[in-house]
C-alpha cells in the first residue's frame, strides 16, 4: 500500500529529489494550465533574446561607428545611422522588459494555481486516510507540510518559472553570441566554464542533505508546539515549563544547526563564483593580446575594431557568468524547495481507502439495527503480537441497549470504532442487518449512526449551527426541545447571544460537561437507528446524568440500537445485555442480573464501585 511505503520510506526519498524532481512534480498540477505556460516561456525567449540582442549591439556599434577613419577624421561620423542604431538599442531593451512583466504575471499565477492544487490535493487525501494513518503521523508535522512546506513550494516555483526559465534562455543567446564574436575563443572558454558549472553541482549536493534535515524538524517543531500548547494545564499543574522550555531549544538548536551547514554551503559558493568570473576575463584578456593583439581569435580583425570585439566578447563573458551566478544562486535557494516536495510528496502520494468494488446499501429509513459481531480480531499493525480484540461475538437486535465495560484499555473502543469504520478489522465479520460491513460504504453508514464520543469535538460556529451539523435541515424549534431534553437548553440561554454564541477553539469557551451535553442532543437531533455513546455523560454531575438518562432511554434510544460504554455501572444496569471485556477479549455476557448472579469479573467490578 502507497500508505505504508510513503512513511517507512520517506528517509530514501529525501535523498532521491532534486530540483528537477521538483520541477516533474510540479508540472502534473500545471495541466490545467499549459496555454499560460506556453505563453510565458515564448515571453520568456522574446525577453532573453532582446536583452541579449541589445547587449550584442554594444560591441558592433563600436565596430560600426567608431572605425579608425572616423577617429582620425578621414570619414565623417554618420550620425543618423548611429541614432536609429540607437533607437534599436532602446527598443530591443523595452520590448525585453514588456516580455519580462507580462511574462511575470504569467508564471506566478500557473505557480499559486499549481500549489493551491497541491494543497488540495494532500489536504483532501489527508480527511480520506483512515484514522488508523493520524494515530502514526504528529498533527503538527501534518499541518507544517500543509502550510510552511505548500509556501515555500510557491516560492520556489515563482522562482523557477519566472526567473530561471529567462536564465537558461540568456544563457543559451548569450552562448550564440560568444560564438559569432569568436568561435576559437569560445573553444576554450566554455569548457572551462562547464568544469565549472560541475564543481557548484557538487556544492548544491552537499547543500541539500542540511536543508532536509531543517524543514524535517521544523515539522518536529511544529508537531512539539501544537502539543505543548494543547496540554498546557497540564504542564504548569505537574510544572514543567522548564522541561518544556528545555526541549523546545533543543528542536530549535538543531534547526540552527542544519541550517548554518546548508547556508555555508550557500555563501561559500559567492565568493567562489566572484573569483571565478574575474579570472576567466583576465584569461580572455591574456589569450587576446598574447597572440597577435587578438588578430588570431577574432577572424583577423585589425586596428580599434580589435578592441571593439574584444570588449563585446567581454561584456558578453561578464553577463554570462553574471547569468550562470543568479541561476546557481537561485539553485541553491531553491534547496528549501525542494526538501519540502520530499514532505508534499508523502501526503499527495497518500492512498485512500478505495471505494468499495460492489457497495451494498441499506435504507436509513428501512434499517432495523440488527447487528452481529463473529469471531472479529483486531490489531493495531500486523507486526504487533497483541490484539485489542481477539476473537469477540456478540449479536444485537433491533432496538436493544448494549453495554459495554471493562477496566481502561480492555477493548471497549476498540469495538465502538470498529462499527463506526474508524479502523478495519483483521479478521472475522461484521454484519448490520445481514449485510458485510466492509461492503457498507462509509457515507451510507453515517445515515444509520450517531456516534457519541467522550471528547466531543465542536465547529467554530455559533451553538445552534454546531447543533444542527447531523441534520442541517431539522427547525430551530426541534433544536430547542432535543436541547431542553437534555439540560443544554438552560446553559445556552444563560449565554448573551443564546444559540447564536460562536462556540470558540473546539469549545474553549465551554465546560466539558456542556460540550458533552451540546454532543448528545446532537445525536438526538441526528434521529439515527444506531446510536453508539462513548462514556457520553463522564463528565457531567450526578444531577444533570440522570437527566439525560432519562432522555436517553425514554427518547433517544427508544426503538434504536444502542451501544454504551460506561465506567458508572449505575447507568447500563437496564441495559438488555451487558459484555464484559477484559485484555481484548470477551469474558462476559448477560443482563445485569445474570452477571451479579454469576459473581464474576463483572460483579467484582459493581462491588468495587459500590461499596
């Protein structure tokens, strides 16, 4: 599965891409807009080639214009022809700088368009993967990919269209050029040059090992502070801050440090390039006047044209290495990139669970909630000796109430998120009214479930829209009696703006109760046949418990399939048949009087809490 190879392989592939990796990868969510591409690179040789054009036109209007003859005054200077020479000149440079800014536009509008589809992309993958994937994978590395790794791909790619597209084409006129001024000469400098170019390519390897290394643990960093900040009561209660803080620096130093190793690579090679260029003109200059005054490497021009075509090929050596210099720099700065297309690239290669080959259907309004457990065995990863749930049957009729109890981390979940499709089980079966459940599609069981959990998450929207996210077309009057039924309705009024008050940061502005109490008449709004609570009322009062379990059983679970899961034993002694687990496994059966009557792990559990 392309899940399993993107996450254990994903140290090899930061090895494997480079800026040309970058560049194939970009290009598939560019499809869409190849016209632009088009267009931008045809401006982008009209940009390269009239910069250059204009360039080229130096050294031939000192060849043309200012002969010895003129010079000594032989011939009279042709003044009108200089000045639409001239007019060239400035056109060519006007026509090159129109090219450059529509050519600008262009290519940073196909470059945010082709990483919003990224973003798309991975973050749709992403809601798809199943819960299984987030267990493995830090929220905040997943959420430093979606944003700082996404920017600094748009940044790059603004960069490689815009900017090194129009390099590349520079190069190669300003190449033409060299070659027309002088083809010998050329012959010897342009090797040079390509040994050259070799030795930065080897720079920009060392360079992008370090570069890996810092985009990796800012996503540490990121993954270290959503989790510092999520659980700070938890810090100042047992105070840690200064462990915290201590571990915090530590991500941080080795952010520094990898990125002091990429930027000396990075700034090491200015200077070098400096030097390079410097030295290549004092070998043209040296190679010019040693053999005949030039006469040798410039097609046997004589006299002050010599120094005319001397100083073209000069100015056209100075631009190249000029050009060559900004495009590697651009190379290098691209590395930050290119170490984030290795993090992008894992979420948009994420594969889904595929739909379902031949999905079997039930009707919501048709369903009757029988369910049946067979011998169904579930492990977190194969490679695990341990099973959460080894080898549970249970069955349960239409309308029932089923407990579920055992001691923390005996498998209780474990079976509530199995129904639910948030993990799929190994082996055994599954069947809601005779119907596999692997062949249920998961949208389809979403019309036959309400799912309660313990931590109940909530929208930043208002209180009745949070409501209503089951069943968006249900009357705020329904709202208002489902949130009387369960006590909710007294605290909302309580509120300034009422049903209208946004609920802030996942219910930051309210008590665990009263989000508890907010997700449970949500689930009375939901009106669904199969109703799964998930230690619903854990943290509400004695008072307010009882409350809502009276609107439970006198409404909410009135002719539906329940499932609870409970540690206070008082709420599921009416339950039609309580299972007892213990270490992944079913030990116990029954009703609560049978359980009492057998006096085992269930009964000692009662006593415990009771007396």
């Amino acid at each position: 599965m392309k899940v399993t190879k993107a996450v254990n392989d994903s140290n090899n592939e930061n090895h494997r891409v480079s800026t040309i990796a970058l560049l194939k990868f970009s290009l598939k969510f560019m499809k869409n807009d190849k016209k632009v591409l088009i267009i931008g690179f045809l401006l982008s040789i009209i940009d390269a080639f009239m910069y250059t054009f204009g360039t080229a036109m130096t050294g031939f209007l000192i060849k043309w214009f200012f002969t010895e003859d003129v010079l000594i005054g032989k011939e009279s200077f042709k003044s009108v022809e200089f000045i639409f020479a001239m007019i060239g000149m400035a056109l060519s440079f006007l026509i090159s700088f129109i090219a450059k800014m529509f050519q600008n536009r262009l290519m940073i509008y196909a470059s945010f368009k082709a990483t919003a589809r990224m973003r798309s992309k991975a973050s749709k993958n992403l809601l798809y993967m199943p819960i299984s994937y987030h267990d493995k994978n830090k929220v905040g590395d997943k959420i430093s990919t979606l944003t700082n790794d996404i920017n600094n791909i748009s940044q790059t790619l603004v960069q490689m269209f815009n900017e090194a597209s129009g390099m590349l084409f520079k190069l190669l006129f300003v190449v033409f050029f060299m070659l027309l001024y002088s083809l010998t000469l050329s012959a010897i400098v342009l090797p040079i040059i390509i040994c050259f170019a070799i030795v930065s390519w080897l720079f920009l390897a060392k360079a992008r090992k370090p570069y890996i290394e810092m985009i990796n643990k800012f996503g540490d960093m990121n993954a270290y502070v959503e989790e510092m900040l999520k659980n700070s009561k938890v810090t100042q209660s047992f105070d840690r801050q200064e462990k915290a803080n201590h571990d915090f620096e530590k991500i941080a130093n080795g952010i520094r440090k990898s990125s002091f190793r990429g930027d000396l690579y990075t700034k090491f090679f200015e200077p070098y390039f400096v030097i390079f260029s410097n030295f290549l003109i004092l070998i043209v200059l040296a190679i010019s006047f040693w053999f005949k005054n030039g006469n040798v490497w410039f097609a046997g021009v004589l006299g002050n044209e010599v120094i005319a075509i001397i100083n073209g090929y000069i100015q056209f050596l100075w631009t190249f290495t000029s050009v060559l210099q900004l495009f590697f720099n651009f190379v290098f700065s691209t590395q930050i990139g290119v170490a984030s297309t290795t993090r992008i690239f894992k979420l948009i290669e994420l594969d889904p669970p595929k739909k379902i080959e031949n999905p079997q259907y039930l009707d919501s309004k048709k369903v009757e909630g029988y369910i049946e457990f067979d011998n169904v065995s579930f492990r977190y990863s194969k490679k695990m000796n341990e099973y959460q749930l080894k080898n549970a049957s249970f069955s349960a009729n239409p309308g029932e109430v089923i407990a579920i109890v055992g001691p923390t981390g005996a498998g209780k979940t474990t079976i509530i998120s199995l129904l639910s499709k948030f993990y799929e089980y190994e082996s055994g079966s599954i069947k809601i009214d005779g119907l596999e459940l692997k062949n249920i599609p998961k949208d389809n069981l979403l019309d036959l479930m309400t799912v309660v959990l313990q931590d109940s998450f909530m929208f930043n929207d208002t209180i009745i829209n949070n409501l209503k996210v089951g069943n968006p077309n249900i009357s705020d009057e329904d709202v208002f009696e489902a949130a009387k039924l369960t006590n909710a309705h007294q605290f909302i009024q309580n509120y300034k703006n009422g049903y209208q008050t946004i609920i802030e940061n996942n219910g930051a502005n309210l008590s665990q109760g009263e989000k508890q109490l907010l997700s449970i008449t949500r689930a009375i709004l939901g009106n669904k046949k199969i109703l799964v609570l998930d230690e619903a009322t854990s943290n509400v009062d004695s008072n307010t418990e009882k409350i809502i379990q009276d609107a439970l059983q006198n409404t909410v679970m009135k002719g539906k399939t329940s499932f609870v899961i409970a540690h206070r034993l008082s709420t599921i002694r009416n339950a039609d048949t309580i299972i007892v687990v213990d270490h992944g496994q079913i030990i116990e059966k029954g009703n609560h009087r049978e359980l009492m009557n057998k006096k085992g792990f269930y009964y000692e559990l009662h006593e415990s809490q009771f007396n």
